[in-house]
C-alpha cells in the first residue's frame, strides 16, 4: 500500500494533477486481499466517481453551496445509481465524490478533472500493486 500510494501520488503529479492525494486515496481504498476484490471495487469506484461528478458538474454552477443543495445533489446521485442497478459500494463512492466535487469545485475550476483522472491513475495503480506485489 505504501509502495503503491507513493507511486500514484507521484504519477498523478506527472500527468498534472493538483490534487494529488486522491490518487493514493484509490489505493487506500481498493487494495485488498485478493485481485479479483481489488478489480472489483476499483471498478465500482470509479462507476461512483464518474456517476458523482456527471451529477455535480451539471447542476452544480446553477445552484449555491449549501447544506440543502448538497443533500439534494447527494439524493439525485444516489437515486440514479439505484436507479442502473449499482450496489452500495457505489452509491457510497457516488455521494462522497458529490460532497468533495460539489463544494471544492466551486474554489478550483479543475478539481472534477483532477479526482476522475486521479481515481483512474490510483485504481490502475492499486490492481498492479496487487499483480505484482501481492500474487495469488
């Protein structure tokens, strides 16, 4: 996990990332114990992450950063992923990307690329973290 989560962070920084930490954030979360977990959730991570920030980067710039407008985004999101049938490890990674692209995109103008681009290096990363390093 530290050999993986160093080398995303840095392999994020190299493809431009100015929020590097989430790609160490993917392996954190999708390193487990065996490939075909691994796969598994770093696939349901990035569906949520990409459902999350379709959602947010849509209705997002028409609406304030509220407490309301968050929960109302955060039930938009989750419906839609019940909707197509995903499990609660996806309606999970859909909320959390909502709450993080929704108040920090209204700072940083890139932060939705960032987290896509990043949960992508940090998913790669974490299944050949587990080809590699820990084969079964």
């Amino acid at each position: 996990m530290a050999i993986g989560s160093t080398l995303a962070w840095e392999l994020a920084k190299f493809l431009g990332s100015e929020h590097p930490y989430l790609a160490p954030l993917s392996i954190i979360l999708c390193l487990h114990s065996t490939l075909n977990k691994t796969v598994g959730l770093s696939i349901k991570r990035v569906f949520g992450t990409m459902i999350g920030i379709i959602v947010t980067v849509l209705i997002s710039s028409h609406i304030k950063v509220s407490g309301i407008n968050l929960g109302l985004l955060i039930l938009l999101g989750c419906f839609i992923a019940k909707w197509l049938k995903f499990d609660k490890i996806v309606i999970h990674q859909v909320a959390i990307t909502i709450l993080f692209v929704f108040v920090l995109e209204h700072q940083e103008k890139n932060y939705a690329i960032d987290r896509m681009r990043d949960t992508l290096v940090g998913v790669v990363a974490a299944v050949l973290v587990q080809m590699i390093w820990l084969p079964k």
